[in-house]
C-alpha cells in the first residue's frame, strides 16, 4: 500500500478505537502507526495534565513503544527540562535533528539518548485552547531532518490524541455528576420514607419527625441518611 493508504488505513483503525472508548489502545495503536508511517525507531505520548485519566497522585503518565524510550521520557521528567516539555511550555513543535548538540541545554535527557542510541527527536504538544497538557515525541536511532509530511503527521496524530483525551475527560465529568445527583435522590428518597415510618408510629408530623431523625444522627456521629436507612431497611426506632 502506498503511504496515503496506510494512513487512511491506520486513520480508521484509530476511529473505531476511540468510538469503543479505549484510551489504552488508542494511545498505542498511535505510537504504533507513527513508528510504521514515518518510518521511525519509536515513539511515545506523554501526558501531564491528572484530570485525564492518570491515576490518582501520579504526576504524568508515559506510553511508549519500547522500555528504553519510556526511561528516556522519565529522564525528562525527572530533570523537568526536554523537548517534550519545551514543546509544551511553547504551544508549538521542538523539532531536534541531532540531540547530542543540547547536551548543555538538556544534560540528563541528552545523555538518555545517547545511552539508548537516540539521535533525533520531534516533540509535538497535545492542546486544548490554550493548555498544554502532553506531548507526542516520534524518534529516531539515526540522525534525521525531519521532513514536513513527517511533521504533518505528527501534528495530525497529536490533534486526534489530545481531542480524545479532552471528551473522554468530559465524558467521565458529566458521569460523575450525573451519579452525585441520583445518589442525592437516592438518599432524599430514603429520608423521606424513614420520616413517613417515624411520623405514622409516633403519630407526629413528618417534620417532627426529621427532627428526631436528625437529632438521633447528631448523638451517634453518624449521617441523617444512615439513620433514615436504618429505619426503612432494618426497622430501627428511635
């Protein structure tokens, strides 16, 4: 197949990989394509920003094609200084066609490189408006001019990386919202039916009757919910 085909091949692999919403094979079927596409030794997504989808105290998130570029991109992260996050603290791609020569700018990184046999590097930030949340890095072992198709694609893939990652985000946002408000019905619910128990048993009013609800929760430490679920499910009295 010709290069436009196994892009528009590996284009549509990634569509259906973000409809079944499966960030992890997405991110790897991308660092994948472009090591195929551009003819590359590897390539990583770097992702920074803990409201996508990294685990809760974990600063960054690392997918790479291979272990040796992962530590390359811990490297970086380490040191707080890389192409990677230039790109990301510009809003625009640090192409390097010969590492070694920021090894000033760049010591732990450029030494990484040197160690794994990495000699050139595009980085490419993943944005939304005005945030920069990760990068696309694409490799190479040999020293590289990276072409613009080269580039274009990058970019491409970054685009399509970062818009995933942003409604997945928001996805999982409107979810957790969504589950907030069924479970502050939920317990409304309850708290209602244990004041209709209490208020027909002591033949009192339903607000009297949330008022020794409550009254019971603040002796016992322990939530108006609970008490009100006692009531209905375990017939507690009070």
């Amino acid at each position: 197949m010709s290069d436009s085909e196994l892009l528009v091949t590996a284009l549509a692999k990634l569509a259906r990989l973000m409809a079944a919403d499966d960030t992890a094979a997405v991110l790897q079927h991308v660092i994948d394509s472009a090591t195929d596409l551009l003819d590359l030794t590897g390539a990583t997504v770097l992702r920074v920003w803990d409201g996508l989808e990294l685990p809760e105290g974990q600063p960054a998130a690392i997918t790479a094609s291979t272990s040796p570029l992962a530590e390359l991109e811990r490297s970086q992260l380490d040191a707080a200084r890389g192409p990677a996050l230039e790109a990301m603290r510009h809003g625009e791609p640090a192409i390097v066609t010969e590492i070694g020569k920021y090894l000033d700018v760049w010591p732990e990184y450029a030494s990484a490189a040197e160690q794994h046999g990495i000699s050139s590097v595009a980085s490419t930030p993943l944005r939304h408006g005005d945030l920069s949340f990760g990068a696309l890095c694409i490799y190479s072992a040999e020293r590289r001019d990276w072409a613009a198709p080269d580039l274009s694609v990058g970019e491409l893939l970054a685009q399509l990386i970062a818009g995933h990652l942003v409604t997945v985000d928001r996805l999982r946002e409107k979810q957790q919202l969504a589950d907030q408000l069924q479970h502050a019905l939920d317990a409304r619910i309850v708290i209602e039916q244990a004041k209709g128990v209490i208020a027909n048993a002591r033949n009192i009013a339903p607000d009297a009757a949330y008022k020794l609800i409550r009254a019971h929760a603040r002796r016992n430490r322990i939530s108006v919910q609970a008490v009100a679920t006692g009531i209905v499910e375990l017939r507690l009295r009070i």
